[in-house]
C-alpha cells in the first residue's frame, strides 16, 4: 500500500539523517558523514510516519552553470520499504533545495533507484555518452563512479556542467579526502 505525502512528516536533522543512512545503507558512509560536516550547503532529511523514523535522505547543493541539488544517499527503514517513503522524500528535497537541476547517481544495476528517479521526471544518462570534459567535472559535482549512472532533472549533462572553484573545493573536501583517508 502507498503512503500520502500527508502521513509522513519531515524534519531537517543532519545527525539522526546521517544515522539512519548509516544503520540501512548498504555501502560506505563516510562520504555522507563528510558532505554534511565539511560542506555548508548540505543536509539531511528525516521521513516520520505515524511519528516512526521511515528514512531519511542527504543532500547538498553545488553551484555549475546552473544551481544543482544532489540527492547523495536515501535509506528507508525496512518495514517502511514499499511505501511511497523514497518517493516523498525525493519530492520533500526537491521542495527545500529549490535548485535549477537535480541529480544522483547510482550503479547500473541498482533498478529499482533508476526506476524511482525516472518516474519522476528524471532522465538517465551513461558517462560514456557525456563528453569527456563534462564528465569530469559532474563526477566530481556528484563524487560519482566512472562506472555508476547519472540520472538528471531539469537539465542535460552538457549544458549544466561549468568548471568552478565550488566543484574543486566540494571535491577535494568531501570526495577526495576521505577517500585517501584525511
């Protein structure tokens, strides 16, 4: 059974967000943990239903040749999976960022994220058909894989892509160093 958006609440809560990221993402969170302590224009999201956790999202916004909101990790409770819960969640971040373009990343394989995102609205594209030089820098916009896809809204690769000093600094700051371990 889906949920209305009217059952779930939402609050900013960057700590109990990057917990519950934590506890039901299936990966490393140390990337989640470094966005919303070392860049200013993150945060985290909590779903609630029925005053429960439900899920919660991290996202941060970086500035191209457009504003860009990217939507960095989502994680649904298990007993609140197949709800609506990432759906309103997507839609609650695109609501608060208020940005020009919206984006994720995700792996190939992960279908039924490219689903979600598609059904609402956004279009999926493979590095190998962006240029080389938007590419790099949307891959560090996104802290994204060479191998992962890109999935966007509101725009194309092409014409959102920009070098800036914000990309660089996002980057390094929270894709670059706790990856080398800093």
């Amino acid at each position: 059974m889906r949920t209305s958006s009217r059952s779930l609440e939402f609050r900013e809560d960057k700590q109990e967000a990057l917990e519950i990221i934590g506890l039901y993402y299936k990966g490393p969170v140390k990337y989640a943990k470094a966005i919303l302590e070392r860049w200013p224009r993150s945060s985290g999201i909590v779903a609630y239903m029925n005053g429960e956790t439900a899920g919660a999202e991290i996202v941060y916004s970086v500035d191209l040749a457009l504003t860009v909101c990217v939507h960095y990790y989502i994680a649904v409770v298990p007993e609140h999976r197949r709800k609506g819960v990432a759906t309103q969640l997507i839609k609650k971040v695109e609501e608060i960022c208020k940005a020009d373009v919206y984006m994720a990343t995700t792996t190939d394989d992960n279908h039924a994220t490219i689903m979600l995102f598609m059904k609402l609205g956004y279009k999926l594209y493979r590095w190998t058909s962006i240029s080389k030089r938007a590419r790099n820098i949307l891959l560090k916009a996104t802290c994204g894989y060479d191998d992962d896809v890109l999935l966007i809204k509101g725009g194309n690769p092409e014409e959102v892509v920009k070098e800036s000093e914000d990309v660089e600094k996002l980057w390094r700051e929270t894709c670059l160093k706790p990856y080398i371990g800093l």
